[in-house]
C-alpha cells in the first residue's frame, strides 16, 4: 500500500489523482478533520482504500500495524498556513509529527517523500540553492518555515538525505486548493476578484527596486509538482531534498495579465496597500534553483505560467464543479 497525508488537500488530492491515472489505487488517505470539511470534495472522484485521520494513522503506524504493508509514504500533511504565529503547534504538527513518520519508515523500508518549502529560504538572501551545506545559514521569515526548515536539518542532521526524498514547493497553484481560504493562490483567488468586479487587487511595493507589481514568484502548477513526486517514487535511486519549482520568476503583473487573457477580459489592476502583519516578511523574489533537479534527470519541464492558468481557468474554474 501506499500512505498519503495530507489526502483531501490541494497537493496530496491531486497526486491521489495522479497515482490512480498511473493504475494505483492501494491508497491510504490520511488527512485531518476532512471528512466534515470542504476538504472532502477533493477525495470525491478518487480511488483509494481507505481514510483515517492523521491522529489515528500515526498511533497505528506505531503499534506497528501496518508493518509489511505500506511500501510508500507521501507526507503531504502539515498545518501550511503561513501566517500561524503558535510555534509549539507548528512543532507538534509539521516537525514532530514528520519525525514520527520518519522514523517509521526507515525502521521499515518504506520509501518517504516529504513536503518541504520554500518558506525556509526567508528573504533569499542566503539564495535559493538546494544544497545541504546552506541549510545551517538559512533563516525563514516565520514561524512555518521555521517549521519546515527544522524538519529538513533533522533529516540532513540525522545523515538520512540518502533515504528519503524532500520537495520544498515554491508558490504551487492549480485544482483543488479551494479550501484554503487566504492561503489559496493569487489565481483562484484572482479569479474570483475579476470575474465579481473586473478588477485584480495586488500589493504595492515597498522597495524601489520593485515597481507595483514587480514582486517576483517561482509558480509551479501543481499537476508538474506532482509529475515530479510521482517520477522521484519511480526513480528511487535519487534521494535528498530538492527544490520543486518552475526555475523561473515572474511578477505579479505578469501573473494578472494571464488571467486576463484566459479570462477574455481587458486587463484592470489596482494596486493596494500591504497588510502591516506581513510587510515585513513578505518575499520580494523566489526563484528555485533547479540544478540539483535537473542532474536527477527529472524529465518534467514545467509548463510556463500562461499556459498553467490557462488550463486551470478553462477547464476547472470556468467550471461548474472546479474539482481535479
């Protein structure tokens, strides 16, 4: 069997769906209070075998209960709300608990491929490199990085690099991250804004260097992110943590005008003031280095964001039932 955290969210659903295009349907899903949740609409048109809740699966998994049975374990589950202030949840939900699974799997020979982010890189002034030896210099901007970040130096302080695989996403959007209230992608979001209003709200810039607008992201549309996470399951030969993005920045502007496009509507942007709470911890540029990857030999070249956003607009949010 093979285990998936994080199951009726917006990257575990979507590799759930590419795991079944694939002809795999032993799944467990794992996820958090999803069954009575909007989260649950991602699972609908899935095959899997069963669901437990995170709590549970882990509490199992300990007992040994599914020792000899799951050769595989995506752990996509995490509290991934940027904004999350409470370090002690952050550190029972995202670190703690991916040590707990961890641990599991290398007693058991279980191959785990976790979610990492991009968050650990903080401002980026150390750079986006995936190397092992900068992870002791990196500084996240909040506490979730910080999450995510001490996560990998257990992994790389423990010397397991070689028996787990690690993707820090940069800014994933696509199908299935409707639930995610403001933690959704300026896409759906956008989409939304423009098709209530004709109007896309972005902040304003508050480095000179950046015009309005100019602020620059690595967006990866998430059916690449999972091709990737699917290709590393079948190529278990290379193990580490690498960056999964796009290897590419484009700004918000650009992002917008997308929208507009796929959308028929004349481009009308307003920009507006950045939230004081974030100010000062917002990314002004990510780009991923993707040299690790491409020496991997990863064969998915991600899409570029025009032709992602248009493949979402046209064939999920235009829709009646926008679900992958």
């Amino acid at each position: 069997m093979i285990a998936v955290t994080g199951a009726a969210g917006f990257i575990g659903s979507v590799l759930v769906w590419k795991l079944n295009q694939i002809g795999l349907r032993d799944i467990l899903a794992v996820d958090q209070e999803a069954k009575n949740s909007p989260k649950w609409d991602n699972l609908k048109k899935k095959n899997f075998d069963a669901y437990y809740e995170s709590d549970e699966f882990i509490g199992r998994l300990e007992k040994k209960e599914f020792d000899g049975k799951i050769r595989a374990v995506f752990h996509m589950g995490a509290c991934s709300d940027t904004t999350e202030t409470d370090r002690a949840f952050l550190r029972k939900n995202n670190s703690e608990y991916s040590e707990r699974v961890a641990r599991w799997c290398l007693a058991n020979g279980a191959a785990l491929s976790y979610a990492s982010s991009a968050a650990v890189y903080g401002d980026g002034a150390e750079g986006f490199s995936d190397g092992d030896e900068l992870a002791p210099r990196l500084k996240p901007l909040n506490p979730y990085g910080q999450s995510k970040l001490d996560f990998d130096r257990w992994v790389l302080g423990h010397g397991h690099q070689d028996r787990v695989t690690g993707f820090r996403f940069f800014n994933v959007y696509g199908p299935n991250e409707y639930h995610k209230g403001p933690m959704r992608s300026l896409v759906q979001k956008g989409f939304e804004q423009i098709r209530d209003t004709g109007t896309l709200r972005l902040f304003k810039s508050y480095k000179t260097e950046y015009p309005d607008g100019g602020q620059k992201r690595d967006f990866l549309y998430v059916k690449d992110a999972v091709d990737a996470l699917v290709w590393f399951y079948q190529n278990p030969k290379w193990r580490g943590i690498y960056n999964l993005g796009a290897g590419r920045a484009e700004t918000w502007n650009e992002l917008a005008r997308s929208l507009f496009e796929a959308m028929g509507k004349p481009p009308r942007i307003e920009y507006i003031p950045m939230p004081d709470a974030i100010r000062n911890q917002y990314q002004y540029f990510t780009q991923s280095d993707s040299s690790k990857l491409k020496s991997a030999g990863l064969p998915v070249r991600p899409r570029p964001l025009r032709e992602g956003i248009a493949d979402y607009v046209a064939n999920y949010l235009s829709k009646d039932d926008a679900h992958l």
